[in-house]
C-alpha cells in the first residue's frame, strides 16, 4: 500500500519559532525557486512574492501588514513572504489557484530543509499595496 511522502506527513503550521533562527539569503533563495518550478496555466507564473528577512525592511513591512494576533507570534519568525496573483491579463482566472500551487511547492521545500512554514491570511492586503507599490493588476493573497 502506498504510503504519505514524510515530507507531507510532517508538515504542520508552526507558531512558535527560534527567535535567534537567522535564514540564510540562499536558503530563502532556493525556497523561492522551489515556488518558480510550480506548474501554472500556460505556464503564466501569474504570481509575485514579497520576501524579507526578520530585521530588514521588507519583513518590517509585512509584519505591520499583519493583523495583531499575528504579529504577536510571526515577529519571531526568520522570515515573511507574501505571495501576490497577477489577476489581469490572460492568466487572471487561474492566478490564484497557480498562486496556491507555487506557495505548496515552497512549502514542501522548506520543510526539505527542515524549516516551518504558517501560512496567513490575517493581514490587511490593502497595507501590502500602500507599503510596496504593489501595481494595479495584482492582488495580495498570504503571507
């Protein structure tokens, strides 16, 4: 009988994470390839990330996006990443199930190295665009 991949079997969505953690530059790079192999409608990658590290700019960002009872927990982690659809242009109907698939794939590859991922939807997306410029014709959808 066929069995769960581990890497499946032993994800779970972590809220407590090592405050003295730093992730690596290449470590979020790889996590971020992983996402860019994802398969997508036309093979569109109608999809965009937001990407910080805890202590630089980005991360601050998106921190503040969060809502309170978020932020409580995420400002420990080592980093935050939002994942935006492109929702225009010849893509839009499937952008944010394209979207889901490319955050599974990160997902899967941070736990191949052995990190945890908590996925949110508690964040105000309307704080992501006014912080980073995000242009018209994509749309905040977790971090």
């Amino acid at each position: 009988m066929p069995v769960l991949h581990p890497l499946l079997a032993g994800r779970a969505s972590a809220r407590a994470y090592d405050r003295d953690h730093a992730l690596e530059r290449e470590d979020l790079r790889i996590l971020l390839e992983a996402a860019r192999w994802a398969p997508s409608s036309l093979n569109g990658q109608p999809w965009r990330f937001l990407a910080g590290r805890r202590g630089d700019d980005t991360f601050d960002g998106l921190l503040g996006a969060l809502v309170e009872s978020n932020q409580e927990w995420a400002r420990h982690s080592s980093a935050l990443v939002c994942g935006l659809a492109q929702v225009v242009g010849d893509t839009y109907r499937t952008a944010r199930y394209d979207l889901g698939l490319a955050v599974g794939h990160l997902v899967v590859q941070a736990g191949a190295l052995g990190l945890h991922v908590r996925q949110m939807g508690g964040f105000h997306p309307d704080a992501v665009v006014e912080r980073f410029g995000v242009p018209d014709g994509f749309e905040p959808v977790v971090v």
